[in-house]
C-alpha cells in the first residue's frame, strides 16, 4: 500500500474556519479604507459605499447569531443576545456614518455648477 496521508477532519474545519475568518477581514479592513478615503476626500459615494456595507453585516450578523444561538440552548441565547447588543451598537457608528454621507452629499450636490439654460 502506498503511504496516503490521513487528514485530521478537525484540522480541515479548522483551517476552512481561518480562510473563511481571513476574507472577512479583509473585506472589512478594504471598506473600513473606503470610508476613511471617503471622509478624507469628501467622496460621499465611498462613504455610502460602507453604509451599505455595515447594513448587509448588521443583518447577516443577526441571522447568523439567531440561526446558530437558536439551535443551543442557554449558551445559544446568550450567544443571540451578546449578537444584538453588538449590532445596536454598530448601528449608532452606521447613523453617524450615515449623517456624514448626507452632509457630503448636499455638499457636492450644492457646488456643483449646472450650466444656465439661454433663454430662446
């Protein structure tokens, strides 16, 4: 018999679960650049950009946290609350960024210089 090596399934999750955590990093830290490349530079559609960003992960947060929390019983419901408590919070940085996209925006919307209609 030839020499096959055996893996570890717990290895193979494990490592799946590091590859998984690393695109979700940095996915967050390349929009956490958006924003602060928006602010810095006044781009409001780079800060909208990460509003909608933190919008989807507020919502796939709280399904996940429902979903998985639900399925245990006392660690599941700490789990689901601990979940929301992040999310409430999350919310509140996502209304200031919201706030700041609005003010950017009626910003450019007001220094843009549309050209005068002549008057036939």
């Amino acid at each position: 018999m030839a020499d096959e090596e055996q893996t570890d399934p717990l290895l193979s999750v494990q490592m799946a679960i590091a590859i998984i955590s690393l695109f979700f990093f940095a996915t967050g830290l390349v929009f956490a650049v958006l924003l602060f490349c928006g602010v810095r530079k006044q781009k409001p559609e780079y800060i909208k950009a990460y509003f909608v960003y933190g919008v989807v992960v507020v919502m796939l947060s709280q399904l996940s946290a429902n979903v998985f929390g639900g399925a245990m019983s006392v660690i599941g419901l700490i789990i689901s609350v601990s979940a929301f408590v992040v999310c409430v919070l999350y919310s509140l940085i996502l209304l200031m960024i919201r706030k700041t996209y609005r003010k950017y925006e009626t910003l450019h919307s007001q220094l843009e210089h549309k050209d005068l209609e002549e008057k036939a």
